[in-house]
C-alpha cells in the first residue's frame, strides 16, 4: 500500500492575511513602501531602465525590487493597486520626445506631485568602476538607509528679494522627501542596523555652481548613495589583520589571509615589530582625523559622542590614568559611493498624483488675477465633478431597485460605497495655461 504524503507548509504566510493580520498600529504598518516605475517600458531606453533598477536598490527593502513594467500599463494601473499593495509614493522615470529624461515623485493617493527633470546621471556600475577599490554586499540592502538632507530650506535674503520657491513649497518638499525612509530615533536606533546614506544636497540660488551655469532660480537637488564602511582604531596592524584572518576562516569558501609566523620566534615579534605585519604601513592605514571617528558601545543600543563629550572623556581618563572607558570602542568611519548619481531641477509641482492645480511652476508665473481666474475655475470644475457623482450614484441606486430583490440585500449598496473617485466618470481636464513645456523651451512671464 503507498504511503499517505504528509504535508509540509514552507511558505510563509502573508503579514496582511486572516490569521497573520497587522495591527494598524504597529511599525510594519506605518513603514512607507515605494514603487520605482518605468512609464513607456520599451520607449526610455536602455540606460533609463538600468538607472531604474539602480534607483530601486536604494530604496530596498521597502520596494518591489523584481517589478515588471508592460508597454500597455497605464499610471492608472499602478495607482489602483498602490491602495491594497499598501505603496505609499511613485517615482515614476519617463523619456520625453526631444530625448529629456523626467522623474515625478508621488503621494498616494492624494498626492501632492513633484515633478524633476534629469539633467545628468550616472549608473551604478560606471560609479563602481571609477573607484580603486568598490564595495557591494548584499546585506547593506537588508536595512533602509539613512536620509541626509541639505540646504532644502534658503536662507532670508538680506536684499528683500522674494526667493525663486515660496517658504511653503520648500518646506513640503522636505517634507515629501522626509516620508520616503521610516524616520529613526538616534537614541534606540542601533548603529549596527545603519549601512547605508542617501544624500539630497541642494544648490542654493546664487551660488557658484548656480551662477556659472545662470540657473540662479533653479531648484536642483544633487542625488548621492553611499556604504558605511567602519574600521576599528588603536589596535596595531598585525592585531587587525589576526581578526581579518579569524573572519575569513570561519567562511568556508574563502580559503588565505591566515599571516605565517613560521619564521619568527615568539608572536610578539609579530604584533609589536610593524615590518613583520607586512612592511611599512601606507596612507590609508594611518591615523585618520579625529572629525572621522565615533566611540560607541558593546551592547546594542550604541550612542555616538560629539568632540565635546569626546574631550571630557579623554581628559577625564588622563586625569585618572586610565587607557579608556571599558565597553568603548574608537571606529573610523568612511563613506564608499556605489551609485548612482543623479542631478534633478524641479520644474513643477501639482496638487493631484500626477494632475490637478499647478502650485508652482518654474517657467510660467502668473498674476494675481490670473491665479484668482484659474481657482474659479478649479472650483467650478469640482462642483461639476461632484455633481457627476451624485448623479450616477443616484442611477445605480435606481437600477438596483428596479430589479426588484433579484440582488441579495446589501450588494448594490456595497458597490456603491465602494466606488471611489477614481471609479466614477470623470474628464482629464487640461488647461493651456497650465502645459508642461518640454525640452529646452521656456515660458514667458506675466507680470
């Protein structure tokens, strides 16, 4: 007789199912997700569709890394499934037709829209291949990293000049990029869990870069991803390379790096004499500046000291004869680049994912009256728009009556409720004023 097969669950059950639901209060819940799209698959190129893939491994882990675009998808595709896949922004990169390659960052699903331009970028792996020696592991990704934003807010002009972005939208925009990463706590984070740095520097107006290129009223942001790298100081170099050795052993597909002590007589000779360690030690094994070093701690929750605390610690162990703080370690901490680079110049910012009021645009500037024009007709433009709603509600309502208990109770009214704006009849509204302008053309201002 065969023998009964005996089951074996190994998947892992979904974190949103029946028996695995996630509270709405927890930490995985309120954790933002991210989803980096192509828009016209086959029509940005090569290049646009690796600096995708780039830009998607430095939103890792809260992103969909093994995301396939189809020619045929829509922005409305994507925006109906960010709702229930719980994806909270779009960065969506696209290819005009005089060759200039865009990016839109998007709140779901309301929006605000900000919209950039890509002057210039650089791949990941041409970034890797211009440093001496590049860094990559697998196992910096498994952690998001950490956001260091600078110069996002202009300082007060002392000419009295109004700046080129209104207060509000500098601060939203700070705001918007703030949202992308899980915010931390530097005092229960640990340091352990941080190996990654995304740097968001922007020009300010005026100056020199700014000024050479005379886009002294741009809103250009310079787009850095680094590693953390962190190697520990006051040992000697044949100390280090004793623990780089223990390391590589305790890896069974690395075989080398153990030092050969056959020809000396004691093992002190090896730890105190430097040329027994490998010669003479070089640049980057010096001492390096005491603005690159932390002092952190043995257990998890590790606290980095500023100079000052740094100094009266110091001078405190002097002062008493102690070499150090025991559970103190000194790290110097390096910064390794691995891509990509991008430099964006935004260029527009909508209400709406993708659409709605134009709320600042960088070539076309408008009057008073125009603006208070252009908001009688956004409100004239809702009004109809909720008219429409209520209009079809009431024919669906009215059909479901008409069959008359064919239904069961409570169908019509549950699709009902379950349209949303999105699912009601609505017209893309474009007004001429408000266009995009592409390529290199510039709007003319209005007074």
């Amino acid at each position: 007789m065969a023998r009964h097969r005996k089951k074996r669950r190994t998947h892992v059950r979904a974190q949103n199912g029946p028996n695995n639901s996630v509270k709405a209060n927890s930490s995985a819940s309120r954790a933002p997700k991210s989803m980096v799209i192509r828009i016209g698959a086959g029509e940005v190129g090569p290049s646009v569709s690796q600096l995708v893939q780039d830009v998607r491994t430095v939103m890792e882990p809260d992103t969909a890394i093994r995301l396939k675009e189809r020619k045929s998808n829509r922005l409305r595709d994507y925006t109906t499934m960010a709702g229930p896949l719980g994806v909270s922004h779009l960065l969506l990169f696209s290819r005009s037709n005089t060759g200039n390659t865009n990016m839109r960052l998007a709140i779901t699903p309301r929006g605000p829209t900000l919209h950039f331009r890509v002057e210039k970028y650089s791949l990941s792996k041409d970034v890797q291949k211009s440093l001496k020696h590049p860094k990559a592991s697998k196992k910096d990704y498994l952690t998001p990293p950490l956001l260091v934003m600078n110069n996002f807010t202009s300082p007060a002009s002392s000419k009295g000049s109004e700046p080129a972005v209104p207060k509000h939208l500098e601060s939203l925009t700070t705001t918007i990029f703030q949202s992308l990463f899980p915010p931390i706590s530097p005092q229960s984070t640990p340091l352990a869990s941080i190996h990654r740095v995304l740097l968001l520097d922007r020009e300010l107006p005026g100056s020199s870069s700014n000024t050479t290129s005379g886009d002294s009223g741009a809103y250009t942001i310079n787009f850095r991803h680094y590693a953390i790298t962190t190697k520990r100081i006051g040992l000697s170099r044949g100390i280090r390379k004793l623990n780089a050795a223990e390391k590589l052993s305790l890896d069974r597909k690395r075989k080398g790096g153990i030092p050969n002590l056959g020809k000396l007589d004691d093992v002190a000779d090896y730890l105190l004499d430097p040329a027994a360690a490998g010669g003479f030690t070089s640049g980057s094994e010096s001492e390096v500046e005491t603005d690159a070093e932390v002092e952190v701690l043995e257990n998890n929750a590790r606290k980095v000291l500023n100079k000052k605390q740094m100094s009266a610690l110091r001078s405190k162990n002097e002062k008493a004869h102690k070499p150090g703080i025991p559970g103190v370690h000194r790290k110097a901490v390096k910064l390794v680049e691995i891509g990509p680079r991008m430099r964006l110049r935004m260029t527009k910012v909508e209400e709406d994912v993708c659409g709605g009021k134009v709320m600042w645009h960088e070539y076309i500037n408008k009057s008073k009256e125009e603006i208070q024009a252009m908001e009688k007709i956004w409100d004239k433009r809702r009004f109809e728009k909720a008219e429409r709603k209520r209009v079809q509600k009431e024919n669906v309502e009215r059909k479901r009556k008409e069959r008359g208990g064919k239904e069961k109770d409570g169908e019509g009214k549950e699709d009902v409720n379950q349209l949303g704006d999105e699912d009601w009849d609505d017209e893309d509204f474009e007004d001429e004023d408000e266009m995009e302008i592409d390529g290199e053309a510039q709007g003319v201002a209005v007074d």
